[in-house]
C-alpha cells in the first residue's frame, strides 16, 4: 500500500526520548515497592504551594479561552525582570520557544551551532526545518565556546548553548561566554538557554539578562519545569529584543500556554521560599551524592543544576536497569554519546539515600561478575 510521503528530512529525524514515568515501569516490571524517579531533572518537593492554589480557582474559568497574549504572565515578567514588555515571551515549557526559534530563523541549509551532547531539542527543531545542525565536541565536559566561533559560517543563523549544558551540568564561566559574544556577529541569534539558573548562585555563572542589556542579539530561555516544580503543566519563557520576540510571536500556535498555565506561572514565579527550599534540598543532596560517587570510585561531574553526570567502567545500561529492578529510575544518555554514564536527578534525602544504597549493591554484583567476563 502506497503511504503519503513525508518531508525527506523528517526521515532523518529521531524523536525526543523522555525519561521512564513511573507508571510505566510499575506496570512492565510489575514492580511493589515505591517506584522513585530520578530521571527528568523534576522537583522533588513538588509543584510551588502558591501554584496549587492558583490553579484550583483558575480550574473554574476553564470554559473561556485563555488570554493569548499571557498579558498579566508577560507583565509580571517585565516587572520582576525589568525588561520591556515586548521582549518578553511564554511557551508551552521552554522547548516551545526552543522550536519557535527554529521555524522563524531557519531556512533549509541555514546552519544552527551546538553542543555535541547538548540537549537534543534544538537539533530536532532545526533538522524539522531541513536546517544543518553543526555539532562541535565537548572539551573536557565543557562547551567548546572558541570551537563553536570557528564554526560559523555565512549560513549560520542561531547558536544554541544550555548553561549549564544538559546532561554534564557543567558551565561556561562569565569570562569565557564576555569573550565569546562579543565576538559572534550580529546576524548571529545566540540562544542562551537557563533552565537550571534558579539554582545556581556562583559567581562566576553569566546571566543571560546582562547581555540582553547590553544589547546583544540574544535570546535568553527560561523555564517553571525544574525550581518551579512545574514540569507537568508545561510553561517556560524568553527574553530578546522586541524585534527578535516579535519574530517568535509569529510562528507560536495560538493559546501554546493555557489559562489554568499562566494563572499558576504568576503565582509560582512569586514563590521565592519554595525556590530557596529546591535549591537548599537539591545543595545537600549534591553533596551526600558527591561523597558516595567517591567512596565507589565513579568518575562524576561536578554539577550547577539539579542532577548529576556519573560514569562507569562499563555499558550504564545494566546499572540503568538493576537499579530499575529496585525501584529507582535513572536514565541513559547514550542518544547524548555517553554510553557508560547516567544522569541522576537529585532528590529528596530519603530518596537520594534509596538510590545511593541501591547503586552500592548493584556495583557489587556487576563487579564480582564482570558482563561479558
Ligand atoms: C529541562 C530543560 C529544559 C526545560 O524544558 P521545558 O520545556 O521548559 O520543560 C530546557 N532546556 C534544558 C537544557 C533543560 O535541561
């Protein structure tokens, strides 16, 4: 049977894996104990106090359309952020804005500079596009910022960098991205993208809003999906001059961000105590997994956002799935081109310890009986 042909470069596409939900392995494992997720970077405290609440009432007014402008979203985030209003945007979580960029600023052959092992959305948005994704390695775990200034071509239309870059954690340092922008040229739209910066207070960490200030053509991404506790409901937002967002607001599906969405985003952008409780949560369980990653001898990165990077001297895929068997969720990187690591979401301490106790035990059998040997 003749089917109807699709775009030839959507062929090449390879569709986004998210992490494991734990329904699913309770159901294919059959599986008693509490199932704990470690694998989507999500908030173990759950979703922001203020958010609930707003949501509920917003539940009420479910039959009207949303505002499709988000104007009072928008508006809070000029306030908070001091940003023109016009330069402000909302997205159906960040990778909304993340293919809104790519539908407006690539054309077939257009070339998009990244990371290679960065995260995957970008490199699927611009290949939809029939775009050419130009990947420069990693060095040492870290983005390449004088490699990717190499790269660029009279093609080359966006520069995506995730700081820190998801799955490492690591960052580019303010030095490093100074050099590096003032050196891209205008034409160049540089997507800087933040999902993690609420729990980073390092020095040394650029805010993407210094650049935009100094009027650099940049777009900065943020998202609710991790500090926020909001993944579920899907929000993330942008700023970039009124020229570029105008841009972005073209080719957005109308409503991408709902009515009981935008009602909760205002409120759990307020939320600053439940943000500092993540970040308090997430600084010691980096620390508890820090220790233990030493004691068995794991090479791991040194991580600014809420997972870490631990690899290990053989395929991760036996410790993914024993872990499983025990009840934890991690996940695989091997799409990202780290076949031997996983990326572990930090939790809560019980559950940090859970996973902890239940890596111990599966190294102990992996090494006294080798795979494969
Ligand atoms: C988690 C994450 C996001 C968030 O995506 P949403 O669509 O907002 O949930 C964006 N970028 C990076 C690098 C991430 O790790």
């Amino acid at each position: 049977m003749f089917l109807p042909p699709a775009r030839p470069n959507i062929e090449r596409v390879t569709p986004y894996k998210p992490g494991k939900p734990i329904e699913e392995v309770v159901r294919e494992l059959k599986l008693k104990s509490p199932v704990i997720k470690l694998a989507s970077n999500e908030n173990p405290l759950g979703p922001s106090p203020k958010a609930l609440s707003a949501l509920r009432k917003a539940l009420l007014q479910s039959h009207y359309y949303p505002e499709d402008t988000c104007y009072y979203l928008r508006k809070k985030l000029s306030e908070m952020y001091e940003v023109d209003y016009d330069s402000t945007i909302v997205g159906n979580g960040s990778v909304d804005l993340i293919y809104m960029t790519c539908t407006a600023y690539l054309d077939p052959g257009d070339e998009l500079i990244m990371t290679r092992g960065a995260f995957i959305i970008p490199k699927i948005g611009a290949t939809i596009m029939n775009a050419r994704v130009v990947e420069v390695p990693p060095n040492n775990y870290r983005h390449d910022l004088p490699h990717m200034l190499d790269a660029i071509t009279l093609r080359t239309k966006v520069i995506y960098i995730d700081n820190p870059i998801n799955p490492l954690g690591t960052i580019v340092t303010r030095k490093e991205f100074n050099d590096f922008i003032a050196r891209v040229p205008d034409r160049v739209l540089v997507v800087l993208d933040e999902a993690y910066a609420e729990y980073i207070t390092s020095r040394e960490y650029p805010r993407g809003l210094d650049y935009y200030n100094q009027n650099y053509n940049i777009l900065i991404l943020r998202t609710l999906s991790k500090a926020h506790g909001l993944a579920g409901i899907r929000v993330g937002y942008g700023f970039a001059k009124p020229q570029i967002i105008a841009n972005l607001m073209k080719v957005r599906l109308p409503f991408n961000v709902n009515r009981i969405v935008q009602a909760a985003a205002i409120a759990a952008l307020s939320d600053t105590r439940h943000i500092q409780r993540s970040r308090k949560v997430n600084d010691a369980g980096k620390v508890l997994f820090y220790k233990e990653f030493k004691r068995l001898n794991l090479f791991y990165l040194e991580s600014f956002a809420n997972f870490v990077f631990v690899n290990f001297p053989f395929d991760s895929q036996l410790v993914f799935e024993a872990l499983q068997r025990k009840g934890v969720i991690t996940r695989t990187i091997k799409e990202y081109g780290f076949p031997n690591a996983l990326r572990v979401t930090i939790g809560k301490e019980n559950e940090n310890r859970r996973f902890l106790k239940a890596l111990a035990e599966v190294l102990e059998v992996l090494r006294t009986s080798p795979p494969g040997g």
